[in-house]
C-alpha cells in the first residue's frame, strides 16, 4: 500500500506547526495565490492567541503517488495524554529540535514514550537560520538524550536533517543550506526511505482502536484512529469494546471521513493502515477497540500518565452573579465538564459533597487553564479554588507529584532563581553554562511549590528566564512551603470603585480594579503590602462643600494597578479566596464574602 504515517514531535515552539505549513504549501494542498492563515494547523483560537497546538490535528499530504498522513501534536505537557496516544497511530516520529535551544524537557519526554514503543525517529534540527544557532553542539545533544533514555543501536542511527521551517527548506548537510533552489524535497524522500509502510493485513476481520474523540453538530461522535486489520464500508455492522474486552455498544458506520490536505473527505471504503474518523456510534471513547461483531479480543491501550493537580469548579454565587453570562447553573456546569472529559481523556471530573461544585483534576495550571477559558468564551460564569496537588499514599508514606525543572537564565540572575526554587524545596541536579552567558539549571521540585511561581520567575530574570516543566515522578512529602507572603484589601460595600477612594488606599499597595468597576463585599480589589487582610471602602468619593471646590486640591493620580490574567489570578489566590471567572471580567474574591464568616470559619481552621 502506498501510504506512511508519521507524527511530528517537538517541544513547545520549536517550529512543528509551522513545518507542517510548510509541507502542505509544497505538496500543493494550497494553491499559489490562495490565502491561508500562518498555522493553518493551529484551527482553534486560543491556540492561534498563545502560540501553541492543544489539540493534536490530523492531514494528508501526496508526495510522487504515495500519500502521507501526518499528525501534528501538542508540544507541551500538560496535553502529553494526546501525544502518547498520537503514537499508537503512526509508523514513524519526526522529531524536530531548535537549533538554539536544543533538546527540553519537553524533548525528552516525547521521545522517551517514541523510542519506548520502537519507532526509528528522524531527526530536524530546526531554525538553522538563526543568529545563535548551534548546530553541531545540538546534534550532539540530541545523541546524548537518545543514549540516556535507552535507545536501541538502531534507534541510534537517527537520520539528521538540517532546516528551517519558517523558509520552507531542508537540506542533507549544513553547508547546502546556501543554495538558492532549496525546498523540503529531502524531507519528503527521507520520509518515504525511512518510514516503514504500515505492517496491517486488510483480508482479517476489522479491528481499531479509537485515538482522539470529537463531537460533530450533524455527525454526533467522530472517534478517529488507525485501522489495524481488515477493511470498512458505511453501513457495515460494529462494535466497541474496553480495553479488557467488556462490550460497550455496537451499532453501524454512518460516515467515513479521512484526511485530505486540510479537508475532511468522505470515503465509499478504507482498509488497514490509514487514519479515518468514524461516525455513529454514541458511547465509545478514547482507547476503546472498534472491532468487527465477532472479534473477542480488545486491542492494547497505552495507560495515560494520572492527573497531578486538581480544581474546584463552583457556581457564581457573587451578588454580580448572572450579569455577564448566560450558563450559571450547576448542571450546565456538569454537563459541560462530562462533555469535556469525553474527548480529553488527561482530565477527571469527580462531583463534590456540594452539589453545586466539581473536583476537575487534570495534568497542570496550563491544561486546566485552558479549559476555563473556553467555557469563559462558551458563556460560562465559574468560581474557581486555587490549585492543589494530589498526593498519593504508596506503602504508607504520603507521597507527592515532583517535576523536573529546566531553566535556561542569564547568569546574573542564576543565584537568585537558585534561592527562590530553594525556598519551594527545589533539589538542585545539574547546573552547565549553555553559551552566550547563559546558565542551564535543572531541578526536582514539588508540583504545589511552582503554582504561581511562573510570573515570578519573570519578573526575577526581566523577562529573559525560560523554564520549562515536566512530571518526573512521586516523591515522599518535602514538608509545607510558605505560600503568598501579603495579605489583600476587600471591599466592605457594594457599589462602584472610585478614584478618589482609590487614590487615598493606594499607598497601602497596588489595586487590581480601575474607577468605575462593580465591587461587591468580600470582593478583593487589591494587595496589602503587609501581611495581614484588610476591610476597605472603595465608594465613598470627595467630599464637596462651599469651602472645598471638586477642582482646587491636588490632582488624584493612580498607580497602574496590576494586570492579572486569569492563570496569574488562579496562581495568586489562598485557600480561603476563589477566582470568579466571566465571560467579560475575572475577579478574585474570599470564599466567604460577609466578613463575620470569614472570622468564625479563620478560628475554627486555626483550632
């Protein structure tokens, strides 16, 4: 069959999307005079605003009669359950690194599940073209990281290309890169040598496993995947079963859809071997087997890595409740999360004693992050908790989520971020200059010890720090870690916010509201500069009299207050306050608004 699979893999930013892009425009998917959005694989608009793949997208390109499905996949890891996943569906991995930065954690991580199932990746050493490109001490890097995660001599003898995705070229050798008539020829020829034709027999019975889940408004469920064996037809009887072969639902096909260039195409008949989407039926999910009726047999799922951190999702009970969206009800709360854990198989969803509040565990800050910001976008009004860790009890001790820290700063400000992760009981392992005076850190730290130390951390290296994360393992409990040293100022009235108010509280600390903002009681409207909480009122204006004209005393000037986005503001709350999300406003709150309640349950957390 004249067909390859391959998945490309890289660490956030290094260029996949991009390449891709590329790839099609050279295959001839877009014609030379059509308009196409850069990224045309990053669809979504969250992904087109922060730069980054989310969801793992699929395409297919033609090269001289043979046709390659390529599957582009998020780089980072709080969505590694779609990268391991992607894995199981091709036949070979391009693994593209930055020719600055070289390999990161992230790097690390999915090779390390790639050479673990026995794909031969091929190397791009990527953005060749840059200033501080280090080609050569890159490429030995890459080596390095091959040999550490137990390659096999086979996967050792990686082919290396040399290219920039952004221009649109590869090349064998880097001194070829000076050639004016350079395209991605010799990516699409290595693809072809490299990649072995899908090992399938299409005269079995029809066996495949469902890889990524997505709801379509006409088609219903769209479960797509590699046929294993065997061949499909719409109409055809089949059936869903769970990994440990207990049945789930049978049903028919509807509707075969494949991938063509960025086009969904429907199919009269597909045979093993090539990556389709199928419709109709209604209860199977992500890692069940679609099979043939008289298949017994499931296929083998890969186990996704547990969730490390959790939420709670409330309904918005602030007195601005209702105003700005239009789904604040707790079952359309649920119905949404089960929606959501149907195709994402890296989050769970458990309901709470409160039946108006879910536990939302998934793989870290970013991941759920993203998913509060889309039902913000959907209409959504939420009260969020600030995130914790979920421990676990293993032989009696508690254990705790520890990720591997890797930070590339400017040595001036090493020993400062030295301190800092110190302070959040960061182990430091390995410490190497990594050229242009720059200092390569790595370190073992706690999950609950980087919440909200991101912003931070920029703040400390002006901008220039980049850190990188990725979960390492479960480690015994490292002991408490001191959390926000400052206390807040809360509103004590309802009303709107006024600049003369502000004006006069400022120098207690930044505000995080402008003049003319709705606040309510217990409605946190900015930082105290000491340690304790303090009750403001924000309300009452300058008082006008015969003696006192509105334009005689001195002019009132404000401080910026601080910009806090909604992963700053999940990052900066206490235990005791909450993040209430709109689809129009974020503001932080306390748990308890009368201030009363908020005393009485302080004494009784403290007894």
């Amino acid at each position: 069959m004249k067909l390859r699979n391959i998945a490309i893999i890289a660490h956030v930013d290094h260029g996949k999307t991009t390449l891709v892009d590329a790839l099609l425009r050279q295959s001839g998917v877009f014609r030379d005079n059509q308009q196409v959005a850069e990224c045309a694989m990053d669809s979504n608009d969250l992904e087109r605003e922060r730069g980054i793949t989310i969801l793992a997208k699929c395409t297919s390109i033609m090269h001289n009669d043979m046709r390659i499905n390529i599957v582009d996949t998020p780089g980072h890891a709080d969505f590694g359950g779609e990268v391991e996943r992607i894995l199981s569906m091709v036949d070979g991995v391009v693994l593209l690194v930055d020719a600055a930065e070289g390999p990161l954690p992230q790097t690390k991580f999915v090779v390390s599940k790639a050479l673990a199932i026995g794909l031969k990746p091929m190397v791009i050493i990527n953005k060749v073209d840059r200033p501080d490109a280090r080609v050569n001490e890159v490429h030995h890097e890459v080596f390095d990281l091959f040999a550490v995660l137990d390659a096999t001599d086979e996967q050792l003898d990686f082919p290396t290309l040399f290219a920039s995705g952004r221009q649109g070229w590869a090349v064998e050798k880097l001194e070829d890169a000076t050639k004016e008539d350079k395209d991605l020829t010799p990516l699409f020829d290595l693809i072809l040598k490299h990649v072995p034709a899908p090992a399938v027999d299409p005269e079995v019975s029809f066996t495949m496993l469902a890889t990524l889940l997505e709801a379509n408004p006409y088609l219903g469920r769209l479960l797509t995947g590699r046929i294993q064996s065997g061949r499909i037809k719409p109409n055809m009887a089949i059936k869903a079963m769970r990994h440990d072969g207990t049945l789930v639902e049978t049903g028919r096909i509807t509707k075969i859809l494949a991938f063509r260039g960025l086009e969904r195409v429907a199919l009269e008949e597909a045979e093993a071997g090539d990556i389709v989407s199928i419709a109709g039926l209604s209860k199977a999910t992500v890692a069940d087997t679609l099979a043939d009726p008289l298949v017994t047999e499931a296929l083998h799922a890969r186990p996704i890595d547990p969730p490390t951190i959790a939420m709670t999702f409330s309904v918005n009970d602030s007195p601005l409740a209702g105003t700005e969206g239009d789904k604040v009800t707790s079952r359309m709360i649920r119905d949404r999360l089960m929606r959501e854990i149907e195709g994402n198989v890296a989050i769970r969803v458990n309901e709470t004693e409160q039946k108006d509040s879910f536990e939302v565990a998934g793989r870290g800050e970013l991941q759920l992050g993203i998913l509060i910001e889309t039902m913000r976008r959907e209409g959504f009004e939420l009260t969020i908790s600030r995130p914790r860790v979920l421990y676990q009890e293993i032989d009696g001790q508690k254990m705790e989520p520890i990720e591997e820290v890797q930070i590339d700063v400017d040595e001036q400000f090493s020993g400062n971020v030295v301190s800092k992760m110190s302070e959040r009981k960061a182990e430091l392992t390995d410490m190497r200059p990594s050229g242009g005076g720059k200092v390569r850190l790595t370190f073992l730290a706690p999950a609950r010890g980087l919440i909200g130390y991101h912003g931070e951390f920029l703040s400390d290296t002006r901008g220039t720090g980049m850190m990188n994360r990725l979960f390492h393992s479960y480690m015994p409990y490292k002991g408490p870690i001191q959390s926000r040293r400052t206390g807040v100022m809360i509103s004590n009235a309802k009303g709107e916010a006024v600049a003369y108010a502000m004006w006069k509280l400022q120098d207690r600390g930044p505000m995080i509201i402008v003049p003319g903002v709705k606040v309510y009681e217990g409605m946190i409207i900015g930082e105290n500069s000491k340690d304790n909480d303090l009750d403001v009122n924000v309300l009452t204006g300058k008082q006008l009299t015969n003696m006192r004209a509105s334009g005689k005393d001195e002019a009132i000037r404000l401080t910026p207050p601080l910009q806090l986005t909604l992963e700053k503001a999940i990052a900066y709350i206490n235990d005791d306050e909450l993040v209430e999300v709109t689809p129009k406003t974020i503001r932080l709150r306390k748990r308890y608004l009368d201030p009363n309640t908020r005393k009485r349950m302080a004494k009784k957390s403290d007894d």
